[in-house]
C-alpha cells in the first residue's frame, strides 16, 4: 500500500467541524469554518441504538446535548430532537445533532472534504466500522472507483475513514473497499509498518506530541501519508510540517487558517 503520491486532501481540517469556535460536530460548526474558507473537516460517527450513524464524538449524550445516556442506547429519533448547540451558547440553542448522511452531504454539496473517524464501542465496532463505511460509499457511489482505497486511485471528494479500531477499519474495507482508510494512533507503534499494511491504510494518524522527527521521516521515506492530530500552535504546525507532516487538524481555526503555510 505503500507510495509517493502527494497528500490529495486540503493539509488543515477544522477538527471536529469548527475547532472550537462552535458546537462540535454540527452542521453549525461546519458552516462556520467553512464560512472561513476551510474545505477540509474531521469529525465523529457513532451508531444510534437503531444503528443509524450519528455525528458526535462522545460514547454519551451529557456532554454536548441535554440528553442522557449513551449514543448507542438511544434511538435516532430521540437523539435528532436533542440540543446540541446550547452548551456552547445561546446563539446555537436548539441546533440538532445531525446524522452522518445529512453531514456528509452538506459537505459534498459544499465541496468539504471529509476525515470521518469511526468511533468505537465494545462489543460493537466492526459493526459500526460497516454501517459507517457504507453510509459513506452510499453518499459517493457515483464517484466510488475500482481499488480507490489505494493511494494512486484515491479520489480527493470521498471520505478519508480512520479509526484507533483496528476491528473498525477491517469491517469499513470489507463493507466499501473502494473507500480510503487512515490508521489512528496515540504513539507510533513498533509494528505501524504491518499495521498499514494489513488494514490497506494509505496514512498514518498520530497525536503530535508523541511523533518524533525520526519517527515522521521513517513513515514518509516508507511512502506513506502522515497526518497530525490535533495542533493548536502555529508554531508547532510549522514544525511538524518541515518534519514532512502531510497534514493536520486542528481547534485553533482562528490561528491556524486553512491557507496555513
């Protein structure tokens, strides 16, 4: 899976829609980094209990809805007539989570490329990593292509998916091969080349504190692509970069624009 192709995508996403400049992982967030000419956006899929997927990154609702309990225990129907705007302020009261399908093609419609990680949940996340990957093919069948999941047919207007679940991305490859895969990890592990190799991923994704230069040039002389998550710091973004970063998300949208050089 290995190759010299350079990275397709936009290099800085608005992690989780908008950094932190709106609620994360709404259609609002969206809207507002790309009112700020981001084209580029990673968010979060889970399953609903009736597993359709919904686009929010905590396994519970407390955090960023007035709901209650876990995403995967909650209907769908429950989850879209959930707040998930007031905690962050007035101004978004009332704005829904919204699910994959709908963000997805707001985004396409808007020309937004997107990260989607694949959440986790135990006893669950092969499943989701299929429900996930082939909401994703369906949203982009017409542009799916034979062998797209490999970096030299990598078409840049479908979906990047990316997991820390192995069991996720195996179960995404098998659902929509023809869609591209990245590998999430905390540390670089000692085995990351056969990691990507037998996931079929064409990047790594790894927490910038914790990649090395060494680390960074081993995976890019390997001909991989090699993505950040999640830089806040200008400065740091620069460094990575010289390191041969392909690409980052970031909070900071407001410091880190999506012109950043």
């Amino acid at each position: 899976m290995s190759h010299h192709r350079p990275w397709p995508w936009p290099r800085i996403q608005a992690h989780r829609g908008a950094g932190k400049l709106a609620p994360e992982n709404t259609l609002a967030a969206v809207r507002r980094s790309h009112a700020m000419g981001f084209r580029a956006i990673e968010i979060d899929a889970r399953l609903a209990k009736d597993e359709v997927p919904v686009v929010i990154h905590d396994r519970t609702l407390e955090r960023t809805t007035d709901g209650h309990g876990t995403v995967a225990e909650t209907p769908a129907a429950d989850i879209a007539r959930l707040d998930a705007g007031s905690w962050f302020g007035n101004e978004y009261r009332g704005e829904p989570v919204p699910t994959l399908a709908a963000t997805l093609a707001f985004c396409r419609a808007q020309g937004i490329s997107v990260n989607l990680e694949i959440k986790r949940y135990a006893g669950r996340t092969a499943r989701i990593g299929e429900v996930v990957a082939r909401t994703a093919a369906l949203g982009y069948a017409d542009l799916l292509c034979q062998g797209g999941d490999r970096a030299e047919n990598v078409v840049v207007q479908v979906p990047l998916l990316s997991s820390f679940g192995r069991e996720a991305l195996l179960a995404a490859r098998a659902a929509a091969p023809d869609l591209p895969r990245g590998y999430l990890v905390d540390d670089v592990p000692a085995n990351w080349r056969e990691e990507l190799e037998a996931l079929g991923c064409v990047s790594l994704h790894v927490d910038h504190e914790k990649l090395t230069p060494a680390q960074a040039r081993a995976v890019k002389d390997a001909g991989y692509w090699l993505f950040c998550y999640t830089v806040d710091d200008p400065g740091r973004a620069r460094e990575i970069f010289g390191w041969g970063v392909d690409a980052l998300c970031t909070d900071r949208i407001d410091l880190i624009g999506a012109n950043f050089a």
